[in-house]
C-alpha cells in the first residue's frame, strides 16, 4: 500500500500543501475554520502520519523540550517535572528528561545529547554552578531557560522562587509559637554559597533569626537533601543533649526524615520539637502531623519556563537582574509547627 502523503492530503481537501502544514503545525500563518476542518477531515479519512523526522530536519527543530534536572527520585524534582511535561502538552511539545545525578559531567552529558537532537528548546535545574556547563550551552547557542535555581556560571534567562522570603516566613512562623530558637537543617559542603535553592533557605533562617534578635552560631547543621541521609543527621542531633526546640529544613525531604527520626526517639511533635520544610510537595499532607511548609505555584512556574523557552517574543533581556522572572513563596501552615 502506498504511502500517504501531505500531497495527498491536499489534494482531497482541495487546498494547497502549505495550508495542510499550516493545519498541522498550528502556523505560522492562521488558517480558516472551514478550511481546517476540511483539512483535518482529510487527514483523518486518508491515515495521514506527519513524518516527524523530516519535519525537523527541514526546520533545524524537532517537537521535543529537553529537561535535566538533578534527581528524579527527589519529590520536589519529580513533581516539577511532571508540571513541565503539562505546560509542553499544552504547546503540543513533549519532553526529555534526563537526570544529572548533581555531577558536573552528567549535566554536560545531558546538554550536549539533547542539543544535538535539536530540541525546540532546554529547561535545566543545574546541578551548581557549572563553567562547563556554561559553555557547552554558548557553543550550541542554545534557547536555555533556568529553572528553580540560577547558577552564577550560567547567565541565562531564570524562573525561579523567592526561596529567601519563604524561609524567613517558615522561620518567623515557628519562633511566634514562643520557641527559644530555630535550628536549621541546611545543605553539605558542597552545596554551591550562591545562586543555589537550598542556600536561600539557610540565608532566609538567618535573616529571621536575626530579626528576633536570636544567634544562628552552632544551630546550623548540614544534611543531605534527601529523606534517608536527613533521618541519620537527625537521629544524632535528636538523641544529643542540645536537642532543639523547633527545626527548620531546607527541603520537605529533609523534613520527613526528621519526622521519621523524631518518631524512633518517642519525640512528640510538635509538643516536643516543632518541624517545618520547603517544598509543599504531596507527601506533605500525609505525613503524621502534616507538615508545615513552603509552597510555589509549580504549574504556573512550569508554563512560565516553556513559554520563555519557546517564544523569543517574551524571553527577557536587559541586566541580569531583568533577565530573571521570580515567583512569590507562600506558608502552608499545617500541624507540626504546633498549629491546631
């Protein structure tokens, strides 16, 4: 059986191959509602399949958006990923999704094979600052959004969160329960000092701490972003004879290890030790008490990263400061800050 072809398509609809592109590729220039239907109609009668491959290769783009972000597995990561796949569906794009594992050469991996596949466009959550992630995205001239976090290698437009201002609203909240002081469970050694999520949130503690007029020394310990490393920290911080009132953590993973550890030492929170994270992923709601956090507009965040990614019409310009599109934080208040 012979293949169809746009030709083919045209023919029976009665109008001209651009038109038949113009149908399928939603532009660039608008066709009639009569004409459309008529095309469509074609299309569905005939079986026609749009061959993909030759469309990209005459357009130097192909229908996909590449996404790397630093852990999947991550609940925080996962559910902005999710979030990016919705706002592509929307533009008729799908997505790639690679995960960098936080290694500087697995990001540069990612970059390069994702840029050779000519995607439409790449949304990055990096790793850290990475020079030669930097570089490998100046070399492809490639259309690069931030996401989440904006290395300072990397002087790309940016949609990120005001993760300062939400942490010092998590910290002022716990210390109007009357708590003596917050300690913070903040990043490793190798958490990058700028342009890093996670290092935001520990300035934010800070900043309230100091506000209260409370001391921050020896009430910053550093964790892993992840649940299971997080449970460890605490255990130890827990069982210690300078147990702390109340607890803020950088991330709701670190939070549900917490909580976890809390439970093993018969801790009562919050009676005992109040508990607020960042984040507001889904797990936060069930975790027991629910957990006080952070939250974002994640699909709102999402759509932002696309469109800039997509349209050079609205993409920023200007001072690095311009180039940067921030999203307010919010308090979630649950239970285990001590809220009834």
């Amino acid at each position: 059986m012979a293949k169809v072809t746009r030709d083919d398509v045209a023919r029976l609809a009665g109008t001209s191959t651009a038109v038949v592109s113009y149908v399928i590729n939603n532009g660039p220039r608008p066709v009639a509602p009569a004409t459309r239907e008529r095309v469509l109609a074609a299309i569905k009668e005939l079986g026609y399949r749009p061959d993909r491959v030759a469309q990209a290769m005459a357009s130097r783009r192909t229908d996909l958006i590449g996404l790397i972000v630093p852990d999947a597995r991550q609940p925080f990561f996962a559910e902005m990923a999710h979030a990016v796949e919705q706002a592509a569906a929307e533009r008729g794009k799908m997505v790639l999704v690679g995960n960098s594992d936080y290694l500087d050469e697995r990001e540069v991996h990612y970059l390069r094979a994702f840029l050779g596949m000519r995607v439409s466009g790449l949304i990055l959550i990096s790793q850290g600052p990475s020079e030669n992630a930097a570089a490998e995205i100046e070399a492809w001239d490639a259309r690069v959004v931030l996401l989440h976090e904006r290395p300072e290698a990397i002087d790309d437009v940016a949609v990120v969160l005001d993760d300062v201002g939400g942490a010092q609203l998590a910290v002022r909240h716990l210390l109007e329960h009357g708590h003596d002081y917050v300690a913070c469970l903040g990043g490793t050694e190798i958490t990058p000092t700028v342009g890093d999520p996670v290092t935001d949130h520990v300035e934010g503690w800070r900043r309230a701490m100091r506000e209260a007029g409370r001391p921050t020394d020896g009430r910053l310990f550093q964790a892993p972003y992840n649940r299971y490393d997080a449970y460890k920290v605490a255990l130890d911080l827990l069982a210690g004879p300078d147990r702390p009132p109340a607890i803020f953590c950088a991330t709701d993973d670190q939070a549900f290890g917490v909580l976890r550890a809390a439970r093993e030492l018969r801790i009562d929170v919050p009676g005992e030790l109040a508990v607020a994270g960042f984040d507001d992923v889904k797990e936060a709601h069930l975790t027991d008490p629910p957990l006080t956090t952070v939250g974002s507009d994640r699909p709102a965040m999402a759509r932002a990263a696309v469109d800039l990614v997509l349209d050079d019409g609205v993409r920023l310009s200007g001072s690095r400061r311009e180039r940067v599109k921030q999203f307010p934080s919010a308090l979630v208040v649950r239970h285990s800050c001590g809220c009834s």
